[in-house]
C-alpha cells in the first residue's frame, strides 16, 4: 500500500486508496503548499499540504491575515464550501473536493487538501489569446455580480464598509515597516486609503494569475486555485489585471466585461492598491519604483 506523503495514519482514513504519487516541483520560493499529483482508485488527484512555517514568513498570507483575517492552514478545513460557492457562480470547472484537515492541525497532523485533477493545460501568459481574455472576463464579471456590504473571509464576512479604509492603511503601515519604501509613495498611499469607500464587495482573487487557470483546444476551461478568493472590493482585482495586461488585452477584457459590469474609475485608490499588492509580493517585483509605475490600463 502506497501512503500519502506527509499525513498522518489517521488523516489518511477514508480517502482513496492511493496506487502511485509524484511531487510536483514549486513554481515559487514562497510558495505555502507542498503539491503531489496522486493516482488512486478513484481517479488522479491533487494533494496541497500546508507548509505553515512558508505561511509564518510570507508576506502574501501576513497581508491576507492582516487585512482580510485570513487564516490559511485553518481554511482549507472549509473549502468544501469555497469550493461549492464558486462552482455555482463560475462557468469555469472547478476540482472536486475530496477531503481536508486543519481544525487540529500540528507538525504531525498538517493543513491539507485534496482535489480531484481536470483534465487540461496550465495557462503560460505568452500564449493567451482573446478567446482567453473573454473567458475570464466573463469569470470575473459573474463573480463581480455578486454583491454584499459585508467583507472578508469567502466563508465569514463580517466586516462592514467602514471598517475598509481603516484596515486597509494599518496594513499598509505594517507590512511598509519590513520593506524600504521611499516617503513620498508611502505617503501619498497612506493618505488614499483613508480616503477609499466601496459601494459593496465582491468575491475576488488576490493571487490572479494566468497559471491558476486551466486551457482546452485554446478555451479557458477551469480555475484550480482557490486558496485566496476572499470578499473584498472588486476595483482591487481590477488594479491586480493591470499588470498583466497589454493595453490590446485590455480593450479586449473591457469590452466583454462591461456587458455586464462597468470598469469604475480607479484614479483615487491606484496608489494604496499598488502599494498594498506590491507590500504582499502578489508577482515577485521587487523595485517599488518600477511597480509603482507600470501602465495604467483602465484609465
């Protein structure tokens, strides 16, 4: 009998008999999961295990906790529910849930999750075609409709709109304090946040990025990464699309967007949203100025 790599004995009850298993190599250094492809009785899956000391140090899920409390290794034990809120918004495939642990969690007993595999090929940004673009725009702009005053966690929203601006720029302070950020920029990001006000919320993705998705014959068909769908504001998103987006890409993604939903102004929050994605390290940039500065491309 082939065991689970890293579950315990008892995590390992009532899940598939497993036939072969193969780690699968991290794309990043901070990446906060160990990944195996499984072969097992019922089919290929996917087992996520939480590296919690990864979590501990990386300024994604501190900024995840600080702003939405977002506790990682303690949520996978609930993503059934993710998981099933967004297979009913999105016409994108999402896995099935198989099982999870994090309620009792230790160095023996770690955070995991397993997912059945779908069949597909993982998005590389250099190959992505209108047909792409139009896809997602029609993901985002079906979660985007989805509409409350309360934000935070998929699962537990309880914060209220005013309390956005006000989280927004302690975290901002907080994470500013282990990175060298020049005073102007700081500053001025500072000064927006207190300013932002959201009409309502949003399930959004702060982790967006092409390789989450998954493509057939050219056709986005299935989002397989769902650890940081939160409720949040959705012009955050909109600023995360900013930066791998081609000006064209845009006009593409705006014109199947605004069927649905209009692309707001995003003039008074860009700063505190940039600095806030830069201080979380959403796509490794490491030159403030540079990020600070890229396109804009919903003006």
């Amino acid at each position: 009998m082939v065991n689970y790599p890293q579950l315990s004995l008892s995590q390992q009850q009532g899940l598939p008999a497993l036939l072969q298993v193969k780690k699968i190599a991290q794309l990043f250094e901070d990446s906060t999961h160990q990944l195996w492809q499984c072969h097992t009785v019922d089919g290929d899956m996917m087992l996520k295990v939480c590296d919690e000391e990864n979590v501990k140090r990386s300024s994604f899920w501190q900024g995840m906790s600080l702003l939405f409390a977002v506790d990682l290794p303690q949520q996978l034990g609930l993503f059934s529910r993710v998981y099933d809120s967004i297979s009913e918004i999105s016409h994108l495939d999402i896995p099935d849930y198989i099982a999870a642990n994090s309620a009792d969690h230790t160095a023996d007993l770690p955070a995991f999750i397993l997912a059945k595999m779908i069949s597909g090929t993982s998005v590389d940004k250099g190959n992505v075609d209108d047909d792409m673009i139009a896809s997602l725009a029609k993901h985002l702009s079906r979660l985007h409709q989805r509409q409350t005053m309360q934000w935070g966690s998929l699962l537990d929203a309880p914060l209220s709109e005013q309390h956005w601006p006000l989280r927004l720029h302690s975290t901002l302070e907080t994470l500013a304090e282990k990175r060298t950020i020049p005073p102007l920029i700081l500053g001025a990001a500072l000064h927006q946040a207190k300013t932002i006000s959201s009409s309502y919320f949003s399930p959004i993705m702060l982790d967006l990025r092409w390789d989450q998705f998954l493509h057939e014959k050219g056709k986005l068909s299935a989002l397989v990464d769902l650890d940081a769908i939160v409720i949040g504001p959705r012009e955050l998103e909109l600023v995360i699309l900013e930066y791998f987006f081609t000006q064209q890409q845009a006009n593409v993604f705006r014109h199947h967007y605004q069927q649905s939903q209009i692309i707001p102004d995003l003039s008074s929050l860009r700063t505190a949203y940039r600095l806030l994605l830069f201080l979380m390290n959403i796509l490794g940039e490491n030159d403030v100025d540079t990020w600070m500065h890229a396109p804009t491309r919903f003006n």
